[in-house]
C-alpha cells in the first residue's frame, strides 16, 4: 500500500471503478494435470531438439526458445484465479494480482466434459483463452458452466468439430 497526497492509501494492484456484480463466480485453483500436460510437451520438444542433428547454435537457440516457452506458458496457465458471468452478457477475468479483465466469451470455445476451453475478447482489445480440466475447479462449478454453455450460448465439441471441418474444406479448395 502507498499513500498519495490526501493521505488516503491505494493499492497497488489496477483500480477499477464500480464493478459490475457477477451472476456467478468459478473460482479456480492450479492445475497439476496442465501443468504435467505442458512439462511432458515441452520435455518432448527438448528431446527432439537433442536428437535432430543440429549444429550447436542452432540446438542452443531452440533449447533457449522450448525454457522460454516452458515459463511464459506456466505462467499463463496459472495466472486467471476467478472467471465470473456477469448480469450483461460480459464476462470478467481475474487475474492472480487481483486486477479484472473484461470481454465476451469467442465464439471458438470448445466444451467436453473433462476439457473446457474459453475464449475471450477482451473489451481493451486481445484476446484471451483459459484451459479448464477436472482439477481447475471444483467439479459442480465446472458441471454448471458446461451446462450454461451448452444451453446457453450454444457451445458444444460438435459446433468446434463443424468449424474445423468446414475450414479444411476451404483450405482444399483453395
């Protein structure tokens, strides 16, 4: 905390005026199937990289990219505490250091029911995805996202598998 010049003390996390209140709160913890999920990729690309035959600048430099990728992609993973629905239609990340991020949900969300993922367009533009798997959250939080998902934005695996066929016919046909 720090003073200004009244005398009132301010955070030092972002200020936000007057929140919107959430219509409901997931509250989420740290991953550990995530986090093995991202440190047994990057392991394999670190082995990939070791048998490749590449010269020594060339295997240096890509093992420095996989260690960067390896902590921005931890960090990442682990950095939204609380997603909240607001009365709007709008929804709102909250981050580790307590600052929000507000935005609407993207269309390319992909829901299963041990795997959500969320996409978010964020209103100061950007966007954002957040990875859901079983230990993200507690489960009947989980269920009741799935469930407003589904039913009402319209979200589902087959809408995401419809997409993704329909973007590789263009890419045949291109």
């Amino acid at each position: 905390m720090s003073s200004d010049a009244s005398g009132t003390q301010s955070a030092s996390r972002p200020e936000h005026t007057t929140l919107e209140p959430a219509v409901e709160r997931l509250v989420l913890r740290r991953s550990r199937l995530l986090l093995s999920v991202l440190w047994c990729s990057h392991l394999l690309a670190f082995a990939a990289v070791l048998i490749a035959g590449l010269s020594g600048w060339w295997r240096a430099l890509l093992l420095v990219a996989v260690a960067g990728s390896l902590w921005r992609e931890s960090r990442r993973a682990t950095s939204v505490r609380a997603i909240e629905r607001l009365e709007e239609g709008g929804w709102r990340l909250v981050g580790r250091d307590g600052g929000a991020l507000a935005g609407r949900l993207a269309a390319d969300a992909f829901v299963h029911p041990r795997l959500v993922i969320l996409g978010f367009e964020l209103d100061r533009g950007g966007r954002r995805h957040v990875v859901l798997l079983p230990d993200a959250a507690d489960a009947d939080g989980l269920r009741r996202l799935r469930v407003w998902l589904r039913r009402e934005s319209g979200v589902s695996s087959a809408n995401l598998i419809a997409r993704l066929r329909r973007w590789l016919a263009a890419r045949r046909g291109a």
